[in-house]
C-alpha cells in the first residue's frame, strides 16, 4: 500500500460516510430529562442574576524570584434584590427609601413562575402565570 492510497483511505470523507453508516445502526439513547427545555441567553442571564454569581480571583507575576504584582479581586454579578439579600453594602448615598426600592422588597415570588408581584396580586391572580394565592 503506497503513502497516496493510504491518505485516501483515512480521508474525512470516508470517516464521515462510516460514521453515518454506524449511526443507522445503532440506536443511541435520549440521555435529555422529561423535563429538559433548552435556555436561551435571557433565561440563563435572569437565573444567573437571581441566583447570584460571584467570581474571586488572586493573580500574581513573577520575574524569577521577584513578584511584579498582584492582584486580588472579588466579582459580584447580581441583581440588587440578590446582592441586598446576600448583604452586598452598597456605595454611600444609596437611598433605600426610594420608592424603587420600596416596591422591591414589598413583593413576594410566585410559588409557580417565581415571578416577583404584589401580594395582592396573587390573590387575583399571578399576571405572569395565573397562579392564584389560595385558590
């Protein structure tokens, strides 16, 4: 077998077409939950958000022996109603006796979306899902 035939024979080409032979004739399994729903990137910003992610980092450079720098950082990425729950202190001259704040912290989550809404609300009915606070 010379060098050209055996390029040919290991081509992409040829690995792909055994590939899709091979796929025929196996079944491979759903390995997915019931449940399982893709996220898209507003999902996945919302949750992260309401979660809370916090990043903490420590960099140091070195010349030899002799250390150059180093740089410790604490990266928070929240929403205000996670960082205040979490105690997160604010900068001076934030007023949390705004009425943006107020609203904030007077709502309760939906049991079932766990959208934030007016407790009233709830009783009517969730304007997100429709869940009704003791009905």
């Amino acid at each position: 077998m010379n060098y050209q035939n055996n390029i040919e024979k290991h081509s992409w080409k040829n690995y792909s077409k055994n590939l899709n032979k091979l796929r025929k004739r196996i079944k491979v399994p759903n390995l997915r939950p019931k449940n399982y729903q893709s996220h898209g990137v507003k999902q996945i910003l919302e949750r992260m958000l309401d979660k809370g992610l916090v990043v903490d980092a420590k960099i140091r450079a070195y010349l030899d022996d002799f250390k150059l720098i180093e740089l410790e950082s604490i990266v928070i990425l929240a929403s205000f109603e996670t960082a205040a729950k979490i105690g997160v202190s604010f900068p001076k001259g934030v007023n949390f006796e705004a009425k943006a704040w107020k609203d904030l912290l007077s709502k309760e989550t939906c049991p079932q979306c766990r959208k934030k809404v007016y407790e009233e609300e709830l009783y009517l009915g969730c304007p997100w899902c429709g869940y009704k606070l003791g009905g």
